[in-house]
C-alpha cells in the first residue's frame, strides 16, 4: 500500500482553477461593461495633422483592482499550496512518519546551475529526482509553454507571486494600446469592399490599392497610464480633420496586469498547467 496521497494536493490545484475561471468571469464582465472604460478626449496637433487622444476621465477602478488581487492571490495560495502538500506527502513517505522538522518541509526550489544538485534529505532520491525535474535549473525540460512574454521558470514566477501577496496587492490596472473605440473615423468604404443588393463584397484584387479614407495610427508616445491626460494614441482620421478638439471621442478598455505588466489569467492558467504537470508527474512516477 502507497504511503502517499495525493488527495490534498489535487484539491488545491482543483479549487485554483475553479478560482482562475471564475475570476476570468469577472474580469471580463467587468471589461464588457459599458461604465468601465476611461473616457479619451481628441486635440488636433496642426503640425503634424494627428489628433491626440488622452485620457480624460478615470472610473473609480479601486474596488475591482481590490477584487481581482484578492482573488489573485487566493489562487497562487492554493497552487502554493498544491505543491507543498506534494512535498510533504513524499517527505512523510521518505520518513515512515512525521518528518524531524515538518516546518521546514516544502516544495524546495533548486535554481543552481553546477549540474550537481544533491538529494535533499527529507526526501527519497527517486521523488527528489521527479521533483528535480521540473526545477528552475532545468529551464522549460522539453516541456510545452506558449509563454510569449519575456522568460521566467514557473516556479520562480510562483514564488514571487506568493512572496509579493504577503507584502501587496498583486494587480493592477493598465491601458491596452488595441483595446479602445472611437466615433467613425471614415464615411465611406475601403477600396477592397463595395455594397451589393445583397449586402458586402469583398474585393482581394484590390487590398494594395491607395486608401485615402483610412486613419493613420502612431503608438509610439503612449504611456500605458491610467491617469487624467495620459495618451493613449495618435490618430491621422481625414473625417475629423474639421475639429480641432472632440471633447468624447471614445473609450479606452481597462487591462488588468500583474507585475512586469504580465496578463493576470493567462499568468494564473500558465501556473496552473505547471502545477498539474509536477502532480501528475509524481503521481505517475512515485505512487
């Protein structure tokens, strides 16, 4: 009969992706409501002919920031969590009993880079050699992530995460530069499209021919801010080119991010997959 049970284990890493889906619910329901976005205003620079759309009125996000990074740090609690009771589920096995020092049994990280990593004591070298497995100094070990932004191992980023929620709110709020609308910035159609009886046609013929109607777009000063007179973007829109100054010309949707500006759900799905990988792992590995 196995010594190990990894019971308690599976259902942390259960309750934290209920928490991840559920918070993903929220966020966007948040994000979908009309009320949520910041308001942007227009002011035409004559030089250059683009208007400048800033920010000009902020909702009170607080509540929602405070929501999401509560919610936040509950789940890297229970991931945490999921892994320290692995670890002590194979240093009870390694023991035949309670461990001498069961305060200091956790899901150890090993972050050396001298290939020689030794057993730790508190667990059997065939668990260890698992656990070892999916260490930071083993980088990602052939393992699939779809991880876009700049490189960080999973059990570092955990680690952070759960060290940073003792001290701080983990979330906040960012302006994304592709998520804003605006009022029409054109009255009629691109050359590739042309109304029919029937409604739309598309013309591929014609993709590459001059589009004089089009806007123009220049992130390159924007500041990512949510703040009164931050800028979001620049436009070069010939339909506004009358108006010097539009005092609503749209909304801005809010992002929220995690430290570094990293996406909260998708970090949180990214942790979730890595902790389900070393269970799963041990489970088949060291029953």
């Amino acid at each position: 009969m196995s010594l190990v049970d990894l019971c308690s284990a599976k259902a942390k890493l259960r309750r934290a992706k209920m928490q991840c889906e559920e918070l993903e619910a929220y966020i966007e329901t948040f994000r979908g409501d009309a009320g949520s976005g910041s308001l942007l205003r227009a002011d035409l620079d004559p030089v250059t002919g683009y208007h400048i759309l800033r920010i000009s009125h902020v909702p009170d996000y607080h509540p929602a920031v405070e929501d999401v990074s509560l919610s936040v740090g509950d789940i890297i609690n229970n991931l945490r969590c999921s892994l320290d009771h692995l670890a002590w589920q194979y240093a009870c096995a390694h023991a035949q009993g309670t461990p001498k020092k069961p305060k200091n049994i956790s899901f150890l990280p090993c972050s050396g880079d001298s290939g020689q990593h030794k057993t730790p004591g508190i667990f059997a070298p065939a668990a260890w050699g698992r656990m070892h497995e999916f260490q930071p100094c083993r980088g990602g070990n052939g393992r699939p992530d779809s991880w876009s932004g700049p490189y960080i191992h999973q059990l570092d980023l955990l680690t952070d995460l759960s060290n940073s929620d003792k001290h701080q709110m983990l979330a906040h709020i960012e302006l994304h530069s592709n998520r804003f609308e605006t009022i029409p910035t054109r009255d009629d159609l691109p050359p590739w499209v042309m109304k029919t009886d029937t409604g739309i046609e598309f013309l591929p013929e014609r993709v590459n021919d001059p589009d004089p109607g089009a806007a123009l777009l220049d992130f390159s000063h924007s500041s990512h801010l949510v703040e009164v007179g931050a800028e979001v973007v620049r436009m070069h829109v010939p339909l506004w080119s009358d108006f010097p100054a539009i005092e609503q010309v749209g909304t801005a949707t809010p992002l929220f991010a995690l430290p570094e500006g990293r996406p909260v759900v998708a970090t949180l799905q990214r942790l979730s997959q890595y902790v389900e990988a070393v269970v799963f792992d041990l489970e088949q590995n060291c029953p």
